[in-house]
C-alpha cells in the first residue's frame, strides 16, 4: 500500500514507522530540522514493544513530489486539520482514503469540507508518543491500537484492507460498529482529562486521587455525555464508569499532549477539545459549566502561544 504520514510528529511517526517497517511504501511529510534529520539519519523510534530505525526514510515537505496515495494518515494537531486538509490535495487520486487520529471530534468534518464525503473514514488511537528530537520518536505509553469505521458504519472493502494493513505493521487495529460512539467515547474521556490536568498542571496520579479535581473530571465527562446526546450519538449508559476506569489504569506522571502543550507555551489543542465542548453546546442550548470555566481560564494562554508561534 503506498502511504503517506501528513504530519510525522509523535503519532503520524510512530504509525508511518510500524508501516515502513513491514514494506509498505511509506512517504513522511515533515519540516524544517525534524525533515532534514529523517532524510540524512532515517527515523528513530524508541518503543515499549521494541527501537528501530527507518533508514532509508522517503521524507519530504513538497506532497507534489509524492502524487497520488491509497492512505493518508493525518497526523497533525487538532487546529492543523483545516490547513492540512489544503495542502493534502496533490495526493489524492480517485481511489485515495484519509484517515484522521486527532483528538476532538472535529477533523472528519474539517476534511470532508476540503476533499469530499467519499475520502474520508472516522479513526483514533490509543497512543502516548511524542518527538523527543529531530528524527527521533518516542512511545512512552499504551499498547498502541487504532479504531476505523466508515462515517455511515459500512463494512467496506477498503476498511477491512486498512484495517489489514494496520494489524500486519503489528498494531492492533478494530472496525468500530458505530464510529460516532466511538470517536465520541475518546472524546469525553480526552477533553475532560487535558483540560483538568491542565487547570490544575497535575498528572494522571492526581487527578484521580485528589478529591476535588476527581469530582471536577466527572463533572467534565457528565457534560460530555449529555452534550453527545443532545447531538444525537447515544453513548452507552455506562460510558463514564468505562472512561474512569480507563484513567484508573493511567501511569501515575501521565498528562496528555494538550496539557504539555499549555505548560510549554506552545500552541495547544483546547479550541479543539474544550473550546469546541462549549461551541457545540451552545448550538445544541445546554449548559456545560465545568467545561466554560476551563475554556475561559485556557484561552489567554491559548492566545499568547499562538502569538509567540506567529
């Protein structure tokens, strides 16, 4: 299958990686001194299941030069989506399938606009990996595993080959039965644990523990829940109880990418995850007040980031 990663950061790199690895014809779309580093060294992962090193890597910042592709693994940030979906355009032929792993529930949308209905599938990972430097990935957590789905739940022939293609590169890959709920559950659990732990810039540990913030992610999840129903996607009653147990199980120090982003100064994926908690929950007349408070004290800092950035 001939591949493309747009975006070869901690996820895009980690998944490109894997493919590469088992002969897939893999192209990385990075930039600057992460770009360079690939095409001279090769990319270096440091995994839980196992280091290697893509050397040769195909790299490049110019997707002319790639034409078309059967899959592209949108590996950029949330807020990236919109650009990326533009930029995207030079690879896809008639037969080419993108597949988003951002968080938030946004980015099908975002590339449907861009590309049209019959490109684009639902997915997400189970992942902690990050750039740790120029050409150098690293998987510090979760047994890696994706979850696809076509927009309107078909079992479809490219699904099941990308599904395939996942599971060969060795990474557990499962068709969501309803890929809303799916993108749905990952989403109530990941906006409310980044925007709490970035509230209080305390770690998993924490925020389980301690029992004001504890109480504060429930209410989180709980708006969540009754946001998803408002819309239409029928989580299941016990959908909470399943996410709680899913932050249970975290490692002690873990944060999520947003919350690492705030407290670096970086550009952050909020507008993604709680901007868009309260964006949605005014279209749909609910109130979301734990998820406003956290909005509201994280869009300042949002704002200088992405000044600094500019």
């Amino acid at each position: 299958m001939k591949i493309a990663i747009f975006g070869t950061g901690g996820v895009g790199g980690y998944f490109g990686g894997r493919f590469a690895q088992t002969g897939e014809d893999v192209t990385f779309i990075a930039r600057c001194e992460h770009l360079r580093a690939i095409q001279t060294k090769g990319l270096k992962v440091d995994s839980l299941t196992g280091d290697f090193v893509i050397y040769p890597a195909k790299a490049t910042d110019d997707v002319s030069q790639v034409g078309p592709v059967d899959l592209v693994i949108v590996g950029v940030k949330a807020w990236q989506v919109p650009e990326a979906a533009r930029a995207m355009k030079p690879m896809i032929g008639p037969n080419t399938t993108v597949l988003p792993l951002q968080n938030g529930v946004d980015a099908v949308g975002q590339l449907i606009a861009e590309l049209g209905n019959d490109h684009v599938i639902g997915g997400l990972c189970k992942i902690v990996s990050f750039v740790v430097g120029p050409g150098h990935i690293r998987h510090a957590g979760f047994t890696p595993s994706v979850v696809i789905g076509e927009m309107d739940n078909r079992h479809t022939n490219r699904i099941v080959e990308i599904q395939k293609t996942f599971n060969h590169a060795g990474v557990e890959t499962n068709i969501a039965s309803d890929i809303q709920v799916a993108l749905w559950m990952k989403f109530l659990f990941i906006a409310s644990f980044s925007g709490v732990g970035a509230i209080a810039n305390a770690p998993a540990g924490i925020l389980r523990t301690d029992p004001e913030l504890r109480a504060q992610m429930l209410r989180a999840m709980d708006e969540i829940y009754s946001l998803a129903h408002a819309r239409g996607i029928k989580l299941p009653l016990d959908s909470i109880e399943t996410v709680m147990a899913g932050v249970n199980g975290l490692p002690e120090d873990a944060t999520s990418s947003m919350q690492r982003d705030i407290a670096t100064g970086r550009p952050s994926e909020v507008e993604s995850q709680n901007g868009a908690v309260v964006r949605m929950a005014r279209e749909s007349g609910i109130e979301v007040p734990t998820h406003e408070l956290i909005y509201e004290n994280l869009r300042p800092l949002e704002a200088k980031a992405r000044a600094r950035a500019s």
